[in-house]
C-alpha cells in the first residue's frame, strides 16, 4: 500500500504528527508551505474574512498512490487555511481515498463538521478522520483551558502518549486497504 502524507503546521506540533506517522507507514511526505512567512495576525485574519493564504505548488502524482494521509491543526473549528488552499486545489484530481488527522486541542462537535469541511473542499467523504486530543494529555486543572491547550507543545517523545491511538488509526487503515482490495477482487 503506497501512502501520500500531506501536512500543513504552524507551531510543529503536526509535523511532528506527520513525520512519526510516515516512519509508521512507510509513507512519502510533502509539506503544505504558504508563500508568506505566516504570523498569529495571519491567522486571525484568515479566519475573521475566511481567507485562502497562498501556497508554493506541489507537484505530486496523486492517482498513483493508494491514499493520500492529510494532516494539519485546527483553528476555530476549521482545518488550518493553507491546507484549505491546497484541498481546494486539489477537488478535480483524481484523488485516491483519503483521510484526515490532527493533533489540536479537542472541542465538542469537532469531529462532525472536520468531516463536513472535508467533504465540501474535496467533493468526496474522508475514510476516516482523526483527532488526537491535547486535551487528554493535560493534568485535570488544565483540560479545556484555551492558554494551555492552544500553548502545548508535543515533541518526538511525547507523541508516545498517543501510541494506543495511533496503533488504531493504524490499523485502521490497514483493515481499510484489506477490506477494499477484497471488494476489489
Ligand atoms: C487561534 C487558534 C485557534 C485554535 N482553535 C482550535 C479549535 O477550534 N479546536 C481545536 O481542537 N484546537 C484549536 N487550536 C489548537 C491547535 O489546533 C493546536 O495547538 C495544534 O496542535 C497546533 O498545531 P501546529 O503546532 O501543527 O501548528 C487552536 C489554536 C490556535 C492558535
């Protein structure tokens, strides 16, 4: 199974996601980078008029993977722009199945509209969408509070507190791929 990661991160956290999950899958990786250095005003900005920041061009042959793997932070409830850029770009390709993971905060009703933004940008239903939860990781006190969830940093280490989770998510690609070349056959 040949698998494309596509990631966007402003602070690291999901690049680090994306690199721990390429050694995992054996994956190739590309990164979603903007034109203009971003800053926390670009954000802002892109969320308050809903903006599309530039990207530089990725020259990937997407048919010929088998799933392409997107991943990038959340902001507001929304898939970070510049990766909103690229989905948009990419809804008349011919794209393989896809799927979506983030490690971002964690907010209640989250998971629905992921899957709804996926569906409108790329004009087709994500097989499965991932959110791994700063949340969880945070002492009691912490939990739910936007100055440490937004402000937590993962590193190389720390991304081992999600090894159950990602031992699923894992697999659940795996039994996808097994389950669709079986319809395949
Ligand atoms: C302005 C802003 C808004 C955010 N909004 C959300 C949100 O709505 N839901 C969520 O789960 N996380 C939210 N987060 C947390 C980020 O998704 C999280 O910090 C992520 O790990 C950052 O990824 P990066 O380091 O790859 O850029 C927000 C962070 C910022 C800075």
């Amino acid at each position: 199974m040949s698998t494309l990661i596509v990631y966007y991160s402003y602070t690291n956290n999901n690049r680090i996601l994306a690199t721990h999950l390429q050694q995992q899958l054996d994956a190739d990786l590309t990164e979603v980078i903007p034109k203009r250095k971003r800053f926390k005003l670009s954000i802002l900005f892109d969320l308050l008029f809903k903006r599309r920041p530039k990207i530089q061009p990725i020259k990937e042959q997407w048919s010929s993977y088998d799933q392409i793997f997107f991943i990038a932070p959340v902001w507001d409830m929304q898939i970070a722009h510049p990766m909103k850029t690229l989905l948009d770009q990419l809804k008349d390709e011919n794209l393989p199945r896809f799927s979506f993971a983030t490690l971002c905060s964690g907010r209640q009703g989250q998971q629905k509209s992921l899957e709804q933004q996926l569906q409108q940008h790329l004009g087709k239903p994500a097989e499965q969408v991932f959110q791994l939860e700063i949340n969880e990781l945070l002492p009691p006190e912490q939990k739910g509070k936007v100055q440490y969830t937004s402000t937590y940093r993962i590193d190389a280490q720390r991304i081992h507190a999600f090894d159950d989770q990602l031992t699923q998510l894992i697999e659940s690609i795996t039994s996808t791929d097994k389950h669709q070349k079986h319809a395949d056959a």
